[in-house]
C-alpha cells in the first residue's frame, strides 16, 4: 500500500496493480469451485444411474418371485434407456431408467426372471463405456442364481 501525500492531507491508497491482484484472486475463489462443481454433478449423476440400475435389478427379481410372474429388464435403443417389465398391478412406477448421455453401451441382452424363483437362466452381461474415466463397467449375471458380479475394467 502507497502512501499518497498532498499538500494538506496525508491519504492511503491501494495502487492499481495491488488492486487487480486481489480481484483476481478473489475471482478464482469463485469461478473455480463451479466449474469443478459441474464436472463433479456429471460424474455424480452416472454414479447415481449404477445406483439406480443395482436397485432395480434387485427390485424386478423380487417382484418376480412376490408376484409370481416373469419379470425383464432390457435395453431400448431409440429412447437410450433400460426398460423394467413388472406385473401390471405391482406398485412399481419407475419401469424407464435413462442411460446418461457420458456412458455407452457396449453389450446387452434381455434378462428375463423365473416366477417362481427369480432365476435368471444364462450367461447374459451388461457392458457399459465411460470414455471420460475410460471404464468399462460390466455387470455378468450368473447363471441359475439370479445374482450378478460387477466388473469394472480400466482400459
């Protein structure tokens, strides 16, 4: 800080240069925490889809057993989105769950629930892409389990 002196009064006075600085710096405090915050959001709402996807997995499986009737879950090409078939009268009303726009996916098949047991009876697997992380996420269902492993590959 620069002391100005006048014929009568003595002043203090940030120079110029000072003054940028400090906006600058005082900007950065600002701008940076949004543009991190949106990249966080994006890599927070696929997380949140595998979330989704686990839960509904499980949830279609138990409904076949409950309700007693064959439930699937497949991909949708034209809406880019897993499709869950349920029983009509079941009190699931989350039947389409959007694929984000980051991810590909790589493999996929139609898995179909026994009603009796929940079964699912192949060798059926989900692959997804994450070009950003560069993940392959794989989900393997097993067979005659009606469980699955999840796989996550780097490349």
């Amino acid at each position: 800080m620069r002391i100005a002196r006048t014929n009568k009064y003595l002043t203090e006075a940030y120079t110029l240069a000072e003054t940028i600085i400090v906006l600058i710096v005082s900007l950065a405090f600002f701008i940076f925490p949004v543009l991190s915050f949106h990249s966080l959001e994006k890599e927070q709402s696929i997380h949140r889809f595998f979330d989704q996807l686990e839960k509904r997995i499980d949830l279609v499986q138990q409904s076949a057993i409950i309700h007693q009737q064959v439930t699937r879950f497949y991909y949708d090409p034209k809406r880019h989105s897993l499709l869950f078939e349920v029983p009509p009268y079941s009190s699931m009303e989350w039947q389409v769950l959007p694929i984000p726009e980051a991810l590909t996916i790589q493999r996929h098949a139609p898995i179909t629930y026994d009603a009796k047991t929940g079964n699912e009876s192949s060798l059926k697997a989900y692959e997804f892409y994450w070009p950003e992380k560069k993940q392959r996420i794989i989900y393997q269902f097993q067979l005659g389990g009606g469980r699955y492993i999840k796989r996550i590959q780097s490349s």
